[in-house]
C-alpha cells in the first residue's frame, strides 16, 4: 500500500499545524516600590511569593540589577528610552517636590518623553508586534496642554488599560472598586486593583493571534502606597506575624505582605495563562521594579530605601525567563541596569539595534545565555538634582566601588560594594585617590550626556526646613 504524504504548506493552511513565532512574544513585569528582599527567592521569609520563586527557578535571578534613579517616573523613561534620565533632563517623579528656600535650585526639568524619541514599544511595533500596556503609567505632564499626547497609545502601544498621569491609585476606592482608570472595568465593590489588571492581560492573552508576536508591558501599581489588600490576605498575615520569627528584621505590616501575595497571584495567573495557550516557550518573561522598597525593612538589609541615595533605594529584584535560551537556575552577579532592558529586548527578537535611540543601554544577551559572561561596560551612573527624601546628589558604580557626591556641599561617600553591600563603611578619606579618580570619571560623563545641574538659589532661607508650622489650637 502506498502512503500518500500530504504536504506540510496545506497542514499549515488548514490550520493544522502552526508555525513557530520568528520572535519571541515579551512579558514585561514591572512592580512599583519593589524592594530588593520582597520575595522568597532574595531571602523573604514573612512574604510569601511562590509562583515568583518558581520563575526565578525556571529561569536566571540577578544580585546586582539597578533602577535608573532612586523615584518611578525617570526610571521608567530610562526602560522605554534605553537612556539616562539625566540625558532625558526627565530626572524627577512627575510633579516632584517644590523647595522654594532650599540651598540649590533645581533645573528646568521634563515632565514627559518628547516624541522624537523612538521608544521600544514603538521600535517593536514597527516590526510587527502588537503591544499592550496595563497598570501605571505616570509619565504625563500634569494638568499642562498636551497632557493627553502623552498616554500609552501616543507613544507605541495599541492598548492602554490604566495608564493615566498617576503615580498611585486615586480613584474613589483607590486600590478598590472603583478605581476610575481608562479602560479598566470596575467590577463590583470589594474587586481588587491588581487582581483587575490581571483579568485584563490574560484576556489580551486570550485575544492574541498565534501568528503575531507581542509586548504584554505590565507595569503594576502595587506596591505603592496606600497600603491596601484584600481582607482575607491582611487577616492572614496578622495571624502569622504573631508568632514569626523575625531574624532578618522584616517589615512585618500584613498589608504589604497581602499586596505582595496578590502580585504574586498575578504573576502565576500570567504564567499559568501563557502555559495554557501553549505560547510559553515562545515567551520572553522579565520582572523587575522601578525603585526601592517604601521602607528601609523591604530592602533585604541595604542601606536606606526609595528616593534616598544608597543601595536600598536602586538596587532591584530581576529575573528573566525563556525556555531554552536562558539557563534555569542559574544567578548574575554582573550589574546591569535599567536602560538595557530596550537593546536587550530588540536582541531578543533578533532585531536591530537602536543606539542612536538607547544610547545609554546595552544588550545584556550574552549574560542572559552565560551568567558568567562580561559586558563592554565598566560604570552605571545616576543623577538626581532634586530635594526627596535626600539631598540632591550624583552617583557612579565602577566595579565594586560606589561613589557618592552631595551637591549642596560637594561631599562624598566611596563604598566598597564587595566587601561591604550594606554601606556602611565610608572609605573616601581611606581611599582618597579611588575617589578623586571615580569623580573624575562622574563630572566627564555628566558633561557627555548634558545633564541639567542645580544653582545657587538667590532665595535660600537655611532656616525654613527648621521652621514648623503653626498648630491649630486644641491640635497635637
């Protein structure tokens, strides 16, 4: 009997068979006020974060991924720009802190990502990928005119499902129905915020096309203030923070540990959908944050937290999984940083590179193949010329060694970051020929990139952060 063969391009018409994606599909995790000892798998013992733990099992875990800057809006912009906030002049969360009397005064900073700037949604766009954004946003010019060319879909994503101006929720029941955010069904009252926001990237899940690669870029609202979770979640972590043991001095606030837990949820409902669609080894997972912890007890032990100047405040969980091409199990120490996210996504997708577009990013692929690999870079930089929580101040990683420069006083502070991650010990009068050689190499790359700098402030008043405020009677 002789076997008829039926050929492969009518299976594949008929539906029958299905052809590999050329790219692969990216999930883009991006968890606001991320500490870097938020989850199991970077020594969390109180939260509990399994389906993230996995992830990092299944794939490569990093020990020394920073944000761009110490507060959201700019590191955010470096993601999507693959450049510096300080090239950016984008160089403050969105509107900032106005300090009318303090010493210096801040420059004419951006409060948006000017359009001439290709961004990598939009690069991935053009290569034929559709691109979905969810959760926050906050890289809208506030109340000014054009504010409403600023959304997601005015700089390369298809969709937008709550993305506004806000840098947390502030809608009528905040991380509760309602939320009042474009896009985002309501739901019922008690229907959590990142339990909506999942619902609605797995339903783009759902609607994808099998034959069109894609850009789920989830940028979680959680967790930023307010603290804010569901009741059975909080009720448990009140029960167990009454008999843990808490050795590694944890933030032990069962809010948070409830927020953390519905990421975590999250995270798994994306997973588990990916893995039922069959896509999930054509998919590219990264999870990361944008900034440190909101309290100096989420930082796993480093110095200080979001919008202060040390470690605490930057340094940022990061795992990437994809099947086959990244090692599962394995862990980085080499630094990276937020700008290379958009060079090493294109690399990912075996498309070409930008750098007249992320001109302070690297593709950090061949870590992502060999942990053990190197990269063409030997320093990672931030510029903050505003008051927060710190004062203004400029920093640059050059190996193991961190250098920080106060601008108010011209003060600074060497870290030896082998020996010593938790900063404690400043080595700048030890050392002094290490740090006159990194300031050096901190003062060229600041004129390399034009970075805005403050000026003396003709209204400077050095008693008004002294000054308190008249109490109204029967006031404490």
């Amino acid at each position: 009997m002789i076997k008829k063969t039926i050929p492969l391009l009518w299976l594949f018409a008929a539906g029958f068979l299905s052809a590999a994606p050329q790219q692969p599909n990216i999930v883009f995790l991006l968890v606001d006020d991320l500490g870097w000892g938020d989850f199991g798998c970077y020594g969390a013992e109180f939260y509990e974060t399994p389906n993230i733990d996995k992830l990092a099992t299944e794939g490569m875990l990093f020990t020394n991924a920073y944000a761009a800057c110490t507060v959201c809006s700019p590191s955010r912009a470096a993601i999507l720009t693959g450049c510096y906030p300080a090239r950016l002049h984008l160089t403050d969360w969105i509107a900032g802190h106005n300090k009318p009397k303090a010493k210096l005064a801040i420059p004419d900073w951006k409060m948006k990502i000017d359009h001439q700037r290709v961004l990598l949604p939009e690069a991935l766009k053009e290569a034929g990928y559709s691109t979905a954004f969810f959760g926050k946003w906050h890289l809208m010019p506030n109340g000014q005119p054009d504010m409403a060319e600023h959304f997601p879909t005015k700089h390369g994503f298809d969709i937008n499902v709550g993305g506004r101006e806000w840098g947390q929720p502030k809608g009528p029941g905040k991380y509760f129905s309602p939320f009042g955010m474009p896009n985002l069904d309501d739901g019922k009252p008690g229907d959590y915020l990142t339990d909506k926001l999942t619902d609605a990237a797995v339903d783009f899940l759902d609607k994808t096309k099998r034959d069109e690669p894609f850009l789920l870029y989830f940028s979680y609202y959680t967790v930023h203030g307010p603290l804010m979770a569901p009741p059975e979640l909080v009720e448990k972590y009140k029960k167990k923070a009454e008999t843990f043991k808490n050795t590694k001095n944890e933030f032990l606030e069962p809010r948070r540990a409830g927020m953390i837990e519905s990421l975590d949820i999250s995270v798994g409902r994306v997973m588990a959908k990916l893995e039922e669609l069959g896509i999930a080894d054509d998919t590219v997972v990264i999870l990361t944050g944008d900034n440190g912890g909101d309290h100096d007890k989420t930082t796993g032990g480093l110095r200080e937290n979001k919008g202060f100047s040390h470690e605490g405040a930057v340094r940022e969980p990061l795992i990437a999984k994809w099947k086959g091409s990244i090692p599962s199990g394995t862990t980085c120490d080499v630094p990276v940083t937020g700008t290379d996210f958009y060079p090493t996504i294109l690399d990912l997708a075996k498309l070409d590179l930008r750098p007249e577009q992320h001109k302070d990013g690297i593709s950090i692929v061949n870590l992502l193949k060999d942990p053990k690999a190197t990269l063409p870079r030997e320093s990672i930089y931030w510029h903050y010329p505003h008051y927060h929580r710190t004062k203004p101040y400029g920093a640059i990683r050059h190996g193991d060694w961190k250098l920080i420069e106060f601008f108010e006083n011209g003060n600074m502070e060497l870290f030896d970051l082998k020996s010593d991650p938790n900063e404690t010990k400043d080595l700048s009068k030890e050392n002094p020929e290490k740090a006159a050689e990194l300031f050096k190499q901190l003062v060229a790359w600041r004129k390399s990139v034009d970075a805005q700098m403050l000026t003396p402030n003709p209204n400077y008043d050095p008693n008004a952060s002294k000054k308190k405020r008249k109490r109204k009677p029967g006031k404490k």
